[in-house]
C-alpha cells in the first residue's frame, strides 16, 4: 500500500536475501523504523515482542524464519533434526494464531523433502515467498468478495455513508496487502463509496487507535477512534452498519478467536441486528479443532502492557503507569466469539456462513483428510 506516496509492505525480503526487513510496528504511528532480521533469535523475538503481529503476517515472517533456519545452519549441525527443532522454537513464539505453525510446517515438509544444502535453502526461500505472494492474493480476494456487502448497504442507504466498525489491526500491516477486514473496506473507497470507520482503539497495545487509524489515515479513508466500550452504544443508535473483524484462528466449525473484545462486539451487534463479519484467509482456519472456547489456546501477556501507555508526549515516545503500581493485572490478549453470534465468514473463496457444512462448501478438499 502507498504511504507518502512510497509503496510500502510489512516485510519484505531484502535484495541480498540473507535479511528480511520489516516495518517495527512497536514504533507506529509515530516512526516508521525498519528493522533487519537476520537470525532465527531474531524472527521469534519480533513476533514474541510484536514488531510484527497480525495472523497473516506472524505466518509469512514464521515462513521466512524457518528460510533464515537453513541458511544459517551451523556446519557441526547440518542434519534435520536440528532443523526441526528451529522450527518449534518458532512455532513457540505466539501461540493463538494458527498461521504460525501452519507457515512453519509449510515451508519444512518441502525443505526436508530436499537432499542438498542448496536445494533446501532454495526451497525454503521460494517456499516462504509462495506464502507471502497467496496471502496478499488471498487478501485481494477477500477484498473483492466483502465489496458488494458494503456496496449493497450504500444503495440501500441511497448513497448515504456506510458506517463499519472493526476492531484492532485486520489491515494490511496484520497481512502483506489490503488485509483482511480492511480489504472489503480500501476496495469500497477506492471505487469512490462513501465509507466511514470506526475503529476500536483496542486495549491494551491499542492497534486500532495506532495501526487501523494510521494505515486508513493514510490511504484517505474517512475514520473515527472510539474507546473499546463505545461500540455497543452506537450501534443502539443506528451508527454501524456492519461490523467486519479479523481472526487469529477460526475452527472449522465457525468459533473465531480475535482480539480481546471481539466477543463483547458480536454481542452487541446480534442485540442490534447488525451484520457481524470475520474476514480471513483460509491460513486462518483451524481445520482440527471443533470447540473454540473450549480448545482455542489464549495467548496471556505481560501485565505491563496493561499497566502502561506509550505514546507521544513532547516529541518523545515515552512508557506511562496507569494504575497502582502494585495492583495485579491480567492481560488476556484473545477472545473466542461463538459461531452463532457469526454472520458469515468472507474468505479468499468466497462467502460463507459460520456452519462446518458451508466452511467446507468452500474448502471441499479439507473434507476427506480426516481432520474434521
Ligand atoms: O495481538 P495481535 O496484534 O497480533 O492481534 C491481531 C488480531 O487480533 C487481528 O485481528 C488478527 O490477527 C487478524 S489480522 C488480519
């Protein structure tokens, strides 16, 4: 996507192919530092520490960590069995979404399938990009299949704003392009719909009010930061006309795990007739699980990020302690909204609804491999 008139990605491969660069989105909206990876230490560290996050994008930077495994391979190490366990320590670094261990396992079942030391570092190079060229394709698609639900409610608002509300980062920081949620809603503007967002600021590391609004901000998409409790009320008074989300892991029988506070969301927007869509690419499903709330593994983080704000203040970004310092904190960073409070899922193939049979309608090979 263009920002300041540069096209800019998440993360990118760099020209000698031995760093992948990314964008520190620790740093946002406020600097734009781009920081080399180089090591697998590396690669867990900024998915661990959320220089990148987002799905999609903890998936492709996963993939390129296990091409930066075999690249960097020492000598005394060079069997497979040192690869693999490279690869669980990446698989360890976040546990929610689901595109971590998918990419990973991915990119190794091709590497080991390989003889040569240069064969498996091709293939894992190749490999990772395969990844990240389908999620920005997935994430186009997406785009082109959540399109008409946003142009159907203009025409029936008779050309009036279409007012979305998202929560935390689905866009295309969280992806390689579009994103995810943001998708359907960059293709309505870029066709010239009147669109307006609201963005859940989205407690605690606040990647609505510092990512959503900074990526919107900047592509000229009309938006406005709410406090995380603001959603239910405008929805009470007809200020929403959809709600579309992202996901970090969604069973194949409709439970989506997000971003904590996407439940209370899907509440309030099935009390209010609103239509409430999770946007994923299929890299996001979790073809082995059945009951998100049950099963789905959330993700607990430091309680400082609670406990502290970071921001802007007199040119400099500055930590800030919001509560007493000695009062406990539990920082829960997921939540998992049930199928039924779902009203369809938009996916690289199309729409469905949250129901096991209408998934695998879409994704018909995922039937007879047993999983489900
Ligand atoms: O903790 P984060 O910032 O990685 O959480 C991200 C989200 O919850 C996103 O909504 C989700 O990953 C979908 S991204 C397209």
């Amino acid at each position: 996507m263009k920002v300041d008139g540069k096209d800019l990605r998440p993360i990118w491969l760099d020209e000698n192919t031995t760093v992948i660069k990314v964008i520190d989105q620790r740093c946002l909206p406020h600097e734009v530092v781009i920081l080399d990876l180089k090591t697998v230490d590396d690669i867990i560290m900024a998915i661990k520490e959320m220089v990148v996050r987002g799905a999609p994008l903890i998936g492709v930077t996963a993939a390129y960590g296990v091409y930066l495994a075999v690249l960097n391979i020492p000598e005394e190490n060079i069997d497979d069995d040192y690869l693999i366990k490279e690869c669980s320590r990446i698989k360890s670094a976040r546990p929610t979404a689901v595109n971590l261990a998918w990419a990973v396992d991915n990119v190794l079942s091709a590497v080991l399938a390989q003889k040569t030391t240069y064969q498996k570092i091709e293939t894992a190079r190749q490999q990772a990009q395969h990844i990240y060229n389908d999620e920005t394709e997935n994430c186009r698609k997406i785009g082109e299949y959540g399109f008409p639900l946003i142009e159907q409610i203009g025409i029936q608002k008779g050309g009036s704003t279409v007012n979305i509300l998202t929560h935390c980062n689905a866009g295309w920081l969280a992806c390689i392009e579009y994103g995810t949620a943001t998708a359907p809603i960059y293709m309505a503007f870029d066709k010239g719909l009147d669109v307006h967002v609201w963005v859940d600021e989205t407690r605690p590391l606040n990647q609505g009010a510092r990512l959503t609004a900074w990526e919107l901000g900047k592509h000229g998409v009309k938006h406005t930061i709410i406090t995380d409790n603001a959603g239910g009320h405008l929805m009470q008074h007809n200020k929403v006309d959809i709600v579309i989300v992202g996901t970090d892991r969604t069973t194949h029988t409709g439970d989506v795990a997000n971003k904590i506070g996407t439940y209370l969301k899907a509440l309030a927007a099935k009390d209010n007739h609103i239509p409430f869509y999770v946007a994923l690419p299929s890299s996001t499903f979790d073809w082995t699980l059945t009951n998100g709330i049950m099963e789905i593994e959330i993700e607990e983080r430091d309680p400082d990020e609670v406990r502290y704000i970071r921001g802007l203040d007199n040119h400099k970004i500055r930590n800030v302690l919001i509560p007493p310092a000695e009062s406990p904190v539990a920082n829960f960073a997921f939540d998992v909204t049930p199928a039924r409070l779902i009203t369809g899922f938009i996916t690289e193939r199309g729409i469905c609804k949250p129901t096991k049979a209408d998934i695998l309608r879409l994704f018909p090979e995922k039937t007879g491999l047993g999983l489900c």
